[in-house]
C-alpha cells in the first residue's frame, strides 16, 4: 500500500469514530429527556400521579355546586 491509501484509511477511521460519538450523544441527551425523576418515562409518571389523586382534586370544575348554576 501507498502512502496515500494509509491516510485514506485512517482519516476515514477517525470519521466514522467521530460520527459515531455524534450519534451516541445525540441518542443519549434525547432519551435522557423523556425519562422523569423516578426513572420511569414521564408519561408513566403522569397516569401514576393521576391514578393516585382524587378525582376530586382533579376536576372540581366539571361538578357545578348548587350555589352557582351558571359554572
């Protein structure tokens, strides 16, 4: 092999280990967002919450009082 051959080689290797890392911290800074504080995804955070509040809490505007008709 020539000269030439071995840059191309090695220049190509040290690209595809850049995009590489690229691509591993692109993965890892997305998937780190869709993870909430207890470690689950946040959407299994959010029916776990809503699972554990009272639908009271939840909805006190979807159960009209006697005293206010118009709500």
């Amino acid at each position: 092999m020539n000269t030439n051959a071995i840059v191309l080689i090695i220049v190509t290797a040290i690209a595809a280990l850049v995009l590489v890392g690229m691509l591993v911290g692109v993965v890892f800074k997305t998937r780190s967002r869709k993870r909430g504080a207890a470690g689950g995804s946040i959407s299994e955070e959010i029916e776990a919450a809503a699972r554990e509040t009272p639908r009271a809490v939840i909805t006190p505007h979807q159960h009209p009082s006697p005293d206010h008709p118009n709500e």
